[in-house]
C-alpha cells in the first residue's frame, strides 16, 4: 500500500505536533470516558479480526487487543511517523498488531484478511468529504458479511456551546473538511456507501465539542 498519492491532515492537524498527539488528545476529550465507552459498544471478542481505519497512534487497536487477546487487530494510516510511534507503543505493550500504511479509501485491499469489525476513531472529521465517501465505500467492501462497523467521531453539534467548543477542532484541522461532521453529515454518508441499520449510539460532550458513537452493519446479499 502506498500513501503517496493523496495527502492527509496529520492527527493533529499539523506534522510537528504528532509527538504530543497522545497527551493533547487525554487533555481534549475526556478521553477515558469516551475510548472506555466505545469499547464496549466494539465489544472485541475471541476470534475477532478488527480493522482499526485512521488508527494513528494505536491506542484504540491496543486497547481492543488486551480486551480479547485472541482477536486478530489490523491498523491502517497513511503517516508512516505515527505508525513508527503505533509499533514502538505495540513493542512496549507487548500486544501484537499488525500495524499498515494506507488510507481509508485503501481499505478494501484488506478484504482477504476478512475483518468482521471496522473501527475508526476521530479520523472522518479530518477528511476531505470526497475521501470520506471513498472510504466508507471501501471500509464497506473489506467488511465480512453480517459485521459491523464502529465510528467515534465529532459529529452533530447539537448546541451553541458544543458548537463553539468544536471551533478548537477546526483551528488545527481546517473548516472545510471538518464542517461536514459538525452538521451532521456522518449517518448519510454511511447509509450512501451501503451501510445498513445506522444508528447514532451515543454523543458525548467534550471540552473539544461532541463525540457522537456511530453504528452500522454489512447486510448479507450485496451492496445494501
Ligand atoms: C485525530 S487522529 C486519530 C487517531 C486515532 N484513531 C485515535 O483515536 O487516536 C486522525 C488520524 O487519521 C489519519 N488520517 C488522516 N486522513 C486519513 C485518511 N484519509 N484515511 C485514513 N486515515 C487518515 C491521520 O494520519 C491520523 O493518524
């Protein structure tokens, strides 16, 4: 897989931050909360095979391989400096996952590893709308039959004040790209790439604006 022909918004919207990536996002979030709750929404188990999409530093696929160790878990990013700090995390944790550079529009080439979950954290609202929709579309090509897909991401702002904290958000990553999610855009977009059953699960206010929790399902028999 190769990064080069696209670009990308770096985790935290700008290369030379990536280093504070793991603290600002503890900072920004309320981040145990949300990963806590969104783990038990994914619900990894024993025989799993999970394709974190946009995993960057690799904390929710770290996380996901100590909840069920005998689950297969599969990063994927296109920035091969947060990968480089996702292996040295993995190395450090002693849980081995497979760590991959590539978008989320390059998903469907992981279809042979035969995921039967998609995760993806606080990566949508950072891509260009074009993007978003190509890799939805892929993430649903590479999903088994029958799995599910998981997004925890900023969406809908649903008050002034959630609105007004997500400013932050777009200072770092940009309003083109982010203004999409903050209206809501998410549930469409999933449904449009063939997503069944998609269904806001949750939204959580932050100091950051609202992480809403998202979750759909590949229906057997094609496209739909
Ligand atoms: C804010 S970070 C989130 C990282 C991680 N999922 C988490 O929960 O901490 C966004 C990540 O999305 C990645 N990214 C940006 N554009 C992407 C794209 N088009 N496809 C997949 N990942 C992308 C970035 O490299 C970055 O690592």
């Amino acid at each position: 897989m190769t990064a080069a022909r696209e670009t990308y918004t770096p985790a935290l919207g700008h290369a030379a931050l990536t280093p504070v990536y793991d603290a600002a996002i503890a900072l920004m979030t309320r981040e145990s909360v949300w990963r806590r709750a969104f783990l038990e929404q994914i619900a990894p188990a024993a025989g799993d095979v999970i394709l974190d999409v946009g995993c960057g530093t690799g904390t929710l696929a770290l996380l996901i391989k100590q909840a069920a160790p005998d689950a297969t878990v599969i990063g994927l990013d296109p920035d091969a400096a947060i990968l480089d700090r996702a292996r040295d995390k993995s190395r450090r944790a002693a849980l081995e996952v497979d760590f991959e550079q590539g978008f989320a529009s390059d998903a469907a080439r992981l279809a042979d590893r035969k995921p039967n979950k998609i995760v993806s954290s606080l990566v949508f609202h950072q891509v260009p709308l074009e993007e978003k929709r190509a890799g939805l579309a892929a993430m649903h090509a590479a999903l088994q039959t029958g799995g599910a897909l998981h997004v925890a991401d900023y969406g809908l702002q649903r008050t002034r004040l959630m609105r007004a904290l997500f400013r932050q958000i777009q200072i770092l990553d940009g309003v083109q790209n982010t203004t999409p999610n903050a209206e809501g855009i998410m549930v469409r977009i999933m449904a449009e790439a063939g997503f069944a059953k998609v269904v806001e699960t949750s939204v959580i206010p932050t100091p950051t604006g609202s992480i809403s929790f998202y979750r759909a399902m590949r229906k057997a028999g094609g496209a739909q």
